[in-house]
C-alpha cells in the first residue's frame, strides 16, 4: 500500500509499504477514505520529537471502511464506515472507565520511554512518534486498528467524509479546550491560535455559552475565517495584545484564556528570539510565548485552558502571576471518544458543519506538498484532507 513515512526533518515521502495485518482479536483493518494533516503532525515534521524514525507512518486524523475484523471485534461489521480516534484506548483500566480515555494505561507498549520525559505514560496514539507506542498512523491507503472493540465508531448514512472525519481530533480537541474554560452564559473567552483546532474551539465556545470570544492571530485569512465564526479578531503583529484585552474588558481581562498554538507559537520581539534560539538548540523544547501572554492576560480568578501540544520543558514562565491571580490551568491529550456521541449529534443537527475549515483537499500522493503549503501557510492553508483514492 502507499503511505505518508517521515523521512528526516521536514522531509515526508509517500512510499510503498507491507499492507497492515490483524495482530491481535481486537484489532481491525480499515481502508482509509479520508484522512488529514494535523497541526500536530508538524511538530514531527519539524523535528520537534526525538522518538521518530526514519519511515514511521504519519497520520492520526482517518477514517474509513472496515475491511478486516479480529475474532473479538463485535460491536462494528466489515463494510461500516467508521471514524478513530487519534487517541488508542482499551476500555477497561482505571482512566478508561473514568472516561479519561487519553490517559489509557494498557495501549501504549513503549511507556517506559514516555514515563522517562513525562513521568507517567499517556495513552498510544496514531502516527505519533514512538515515545506513543510507534503505531503506524493513517495517512496511507489502510491502517490497523488495535482495540477496535473501543475505538471504531459507525457513522451513519447521510453524513459526508469530511462532515464527520474531524470527529478523530480536531473537533473534540476544540470542544474539550473550550469545555476546560469552565465557560459561564455570557463569559468572555480569549482563544490565541486560529488554526483548526482555534477555529473549532471559537465555536465550541459559543456552543457551550460565552458571550464574547476574541481570537487572536497574525494570518489574514485565519483571522478571517475566526471573525466568520463569531469572534472578535485581533492581529497581535499590530497591536499590544495585553492592553487591548483590557480595553476591551473593562480592565479585568478575559474569563478564561486558551493556548491553541502549542510549541512553536510565534513570539514578538527579544523574547520571540530568545524562544527561538533556544529552541533550535534544544535548550528548550516548546516557545511558549502564547501561553506566557495568556497567563499574564487573564483575569483574576480565571480559567487557562492548554490545547495546544507540549512534549517537554518550556521557561520563563509567569509563575507569580499564575499563583497570585488563583487561576486554574486544564489541558490534555483529548478524551475524543468521551465526546463522539454528543458531537456527532450537533452536526446531525446542523448546529455545525465542520467541513468549514477545509480549504485543501490533495490525493495522498501529494502530502509532501500538502506539508509544506501548511507549514509555511501558503496558498491560505488552514486545513488539507488526503484522499487515499484519488489520482494525483
């Protein structure tokens, strides 16, 4: 089968591969349809992960038809068009039944690596490194899929692939930021970041109740397609961030803040520099320059929600502003089948379509072009779908 493989950093190649085979009962094969380039998948591609290897299939956004089914797998039907979860789960240790399904104790073979960097192991996950379990990911024409007794869930007919194939992350990662702002009717949300995952959490927002979101990000057409959304915009490349938040707060500041960005936020300035330097040597793993100005935003008593991807040590953070404001921070790899259900329903319902925030759609052949044109945000890139079955 072809399938996208990480090669170097920024180097991804579409290559011939074994197809994938059942290891396991639990497992299933499905035959990708749709599948998608996550801003995740550029911190691999930037060599922001140590634990990658050269031809590890990238990819954890997929969906598709259900081809081969492992003896214990009951709950779906060879022919079902099915979404995963980037998040691998089994269903039944003590975060699963807890339904903190990212934190899954028994999914990731390779947690003595993760519990070296992190302390304790989080969940495996699709395509992502092997610090999560070296799975091999879905940007590729079929994926297996271990615990697919948990994982697979049946769309129904009507829905299109790319009404449903964000329900693997971005959707719920969007809805779950925005439910960790602890958000009341009325409340003021500031969301830095206006990528996809940006977009849905501006929604999520206002789905969830806040009055008022502002948005704040320095691309012309994110900032766009956030103002369609609902949100007041600001571009931080023009204006002072932290003063205008006030201004447009009466002075106490946002309700709760959120960092949508993650490592590589783009910072302003001496400190941008600093970032930048010291991530490149790997001082530091992370630019957490979004998160700084967040913290130091919000208002008192506030929520701070982390979205965004962080894999290892970040500095200069506001400690002091954090601890004396009583601010409360929530993040965290998404708990995507703890949402799968309610979120399939709004979209049944027309409160949302999340094809929005598609604007490229590439036959995987082209996913090193597709890479690079969501790297640099060429071409007004917010979001580009592969499709496994197109002729290039």
């Amino acid at each position: 089968m072809k399938a996208v493989c990480w090669q170097d950093t920024h180097k991804v190649e579409v290559n011939t591969v074994p197809d994938p085979k059942i290891l396991d009962p639990r497992d299933a094969i499905v035959k990708i349809t749709t599948t998608a380039i996550c801003g995740s998948d550029l911190h691999l591609y930037d060599g922001y992960n140590p634990t990658m290897k050269e031809g590890d299939i990238l990819g954890h956004e997929f969906m598709g038809e259900v081809v081969e089914l492992g003896s214990a797998v009951k709950n779906v039907n060879i022919g079902d068009r099915v979404v995963v979860p980037f998040t691998i789960s089994c269903g039944s240790c003590f975060f699963c039944k807890r339904d903190l399904w990212s934190l899954c104790d028994n999914s990731n073979p390779n947690a003595a690596m993760a519990e070296k960097l992190l302390g304790h192991s989080p969940a495996g996950l699709f395509g992502y490194s092997h610090m999560t379990g070296g799975y091999a990911g879905g940007q590729a024409e079929y994926a297996r899929v271990p615990f697919a007794d948990v994982g697979l869930f049946k769309i129904p007919e009507g829905l299109t692939d790319e009404q449903v194939v964000f329900l693997t992350d971005i959707f719920p990662t969007g809805y779950m930021a925005a439910e960790n702002c602890n958000i009341e009717p009325g409340d003021t949300v500031a969301i830095w970041g206006c990528g996809p995952v940006g977009q849905f959490a501006i929604r999520s927002a206002f789905m969830l109740g806040a009055g008022r979101v502002i948005a704040i990000v320095r691309v012309p057409e994110r900032l766009q397609m956030a103002k369609d959304g609902g949100a007041e915009i600001l571009n931080f490349e023009e204006i002072d961030v932290g003063e205008a938040l006030k201004e447009m707060t009466g002075g106490r500041g946002p309700d709760s803040v959120m960092d949508a960005v993650g490592m590589e936020a783009h910072g302003m300035g001496l400190e941008g520099l600093y970032d930048k330097v010291k991530q490149t040597v790997r001082l530091e793993t992370g630019r957490p320059h979004a998160l700084r100005q967040a913290i130091v935003a919000c208002r008192k008593g506030g929520t701070v929600s982390v979205p965004g991807v962080y894999t290892g040590f970040i500095d200069k953070m506001p400690m002091g502003a954090f601890m004396n404001k009583s601010l409360t921070m929530k993040t965290g790899q998404t708990h995507v089948h703890r949402y799968l259900r309610p979120l399939l329903d709004s979209i049944q319902n027309g409160k949302i379509d999340p094809s929005f925030v598609i604007t490229h759609r590439l036959p995987l052949e082209q996913a090193p072009h597709g890479y690079e044109i969501f790297k640099h945000k060429q071409d007004n890139c917010i979001k580009v779908i592969l499709k496994p079955d197109q002729v290039a």
